[in-house]
C-alpha cells in the first residue's frame, strides 16, 4: 500500500495524540486537509491514466482500422467478409489483408509478417500500402508479387520476411500467386486446399510465384486464412485440423456467420484463448459475370443447400 504525505503526516497526529494524551484542534484539521488532498491528488493521478490509456487505445484502434478496413461488400458480383483478431487485443499485429477492385477483377490480399510488435505492425502497413499503389496498375498477379517485394525491401530487417497470397477473381475461377503463405482452401463438397504447384519463399526472401488457376464457381466459397487459424495449438501441442468441422463452419448461410463459427473452432481448440494472430478473409461468387460488351448477368443468391453441393460448371484448362 503507497501512502501520500498528508497519510504519512495525519498518522503522525493520531500517533502524537496516543502519546501526550491530546492534540491541538488545529493540528487535527491541517492533518486531516492534508489527508483529503493526498487522496484526491492520488483519484486524479489515476483517473489521468485511465484516461491515457484509453486515448492510446483509441489511436491504435483507429490506425489499425486505417490499415485493415473492415471487408463487407459485394465486388463485381463476389462477395467479402473478413475477420481480425490481434493477440494484443488492440492495434496492428503481425497478420494484414486488403481488397482492392481493379480492371482485371476485385483482387484480395492476405499475408503475415515475421515477429509481433511495433515493428511488425509497420511492415504490416507497408505491406498493404504498396498492395494498394499496385492492384489498379499492374495486369499480371504475379508482377504485383514482385511489386510489393521490391517496395517493402526498404523496410526489411536482414531475418525479416513477409508470407502473402495475392487472389484474383474471374467468371468460373480464382487465380493466385502465393509467397509462402499457407493455401486457401476451396468450400464445396469438402475443404481443398489449393496448394501451389511450385512453392515459392516469402517476399524479402526472393520470391519466384508462378501463377496458378483454379475452379470457383457459384455455389462454392474460398477461404483466405493466416496461421493463426491453421497453427491453433490444444493442450497437447496438436494443431487445428482443416477438416469437416472447418468445413461445416464455413458453410454458415451467411459469410460473416462462417467467420464468427471459425474464430469459434479455433478458440475453443486452443483451449479459450489464440496464442497468434488471426486474419480470414471468406470469398463467395454470386453471379456469373461475362467478359467484353455482353454485359453483366446476375442469378439469385446461394442458398446454403447449394453450397452443399456446389455446381461443377464448364472445365476452365489449366486450372485446378
């Protein structure tokens, strides 16, 4: 227990009375001011805190909304919902994503940077930054790979390194470009993970991506996710598996519903509390969209049993 001075000074008075068997009236009352001023200055001391750290966190709840915007819209006829958890509760953490409509198709990002901390939060920002400079301006996927390599090579440490999926969305399919970050995976039948053909290292690290093409038509959804999701850990050091239950979380009628249900699963396997950051972006095609000047056609919303059992659609060549 910390006593303030006028504590200290008004327990000498009683200990003063105890003794001579008496104290002057005006003693009494000096004490007893000093007792009330020592203790409101303490109240304000601590309210002035509270106060600071509550205006701390606003600011780095604001910044980090600046940097991962909340994602809950439909772009050119694919939905989006995202989800972010930061073990610090609070501010930028060490995973990033973003989604950028662009002439070749809405484009989505979703990586994770090496360590935690302030400088992880601002690598993180950088990382999104040149993402956003780059998605309107660079046609190929994987020119836009090698375009946030080069731009947050300045800001690397010599250990540092950034995994990231770039996702691109046409009629019928997806393409992506991935630097070492873990595989989306397909929700229809079952949960597929679209593994690169060739993996490719990190950005910092010279990255050599290769694009890749895979089926996504109506009826299916792709989850984007960082290793907070894949890398739960129980008890006994197992992590998450990406199984049915994964499965059956993200087939919620509604994209934001699968979000919650998949922060849920993984919570609950890591024993109530994630031990890593977490970003899922879930994207969902809700209409075909033809190329050129036919036009734009637009079908009905998917229901969930159409998500049981997703259309197969035509066989797009090359891809997954």
């Amino acid at each position: 227990m910390v006593l303030t001075s006028g504590a200290l000074t008004a327990h000498g008075a009683v200990t003063e009375w105890r003794l001579t068997g008496g104290v002057s009236p005006a003693a009494v009352v000096l004490n007893c001011f000093l007792l009330v001023v020592g203790g409101g200055a303490a109240v304000y001391g601590a309210r002035c805190r509270v106060g600071r750290e509550a205006e701390l966190i606003h600011v780095a709840q604001c910044s980090r909304d600046a940097v991962l915007r909340p994602l809950g819209a439909e772009v050119d006829g694919v939905g989006f919902s995202s989800l972010y958890r930061a073990v610090s509760g609070i501010g930028l953490g060490g995973d990033l994503y973003d989604l950028a409509p662009s002439p070749y198709g809405p484009r989505v990002l979703i990586g994770d940077v090496r360590g935690h901390g302030p400088k992880a939060a601002a690598l993180c920002a950088a990382t999104v930054g040149a993402f956003r400079e780059g998605a309107c301006t660079t046609p190929a996927l994987v020119d836009l790979a090698a375009h946030l390599d080069a731009r947050i090579s300045g800001d690397l440490g010599p250990e540092d390194f950034v995994t990231v999926l770039l996702g691109e969305f046409a009629p019928g399919e997806v393409r992506l470009v991935n630097c070492g970050h873990p595989a989306p995976l397909r929700i229809g039948l079952r949960a597929e993970p679209l593994t690169p053909g060739r993996p490719s290292a990190p950005l910092g690290l010279d990255p050599l991506p290769q694009l890749q093409r895979a089926r996504l038509g109506v009826g299916e959804r792709l989850l984007l996710y960082t290793d907070g999701l894949s890398e739960a850990r129980d008890a006994r050091g197992t992590m998450l598996p990406l199984d049915d239950r994964v499965r059956e979380a993200a087939c919620q009628p509604l994209l934001r519903e699968c979000l919650d249900a998949l922060l849920s699963l993984a919570t609950a396997h890591a024993g109530g509390a994630l031990q890593d950051d977490l970003a899922l972006i879930m994207c969902e095609p809700r209409c075909a969209t033809p190329t050129g000047d036919a036009g734009r056609t637009h079908d009905s919303p998917v229901t969930h049993e159409q998500l049981m059992t997703p259309q197969t659609g035509r066989r797009i060549d090359g891809a997954d």
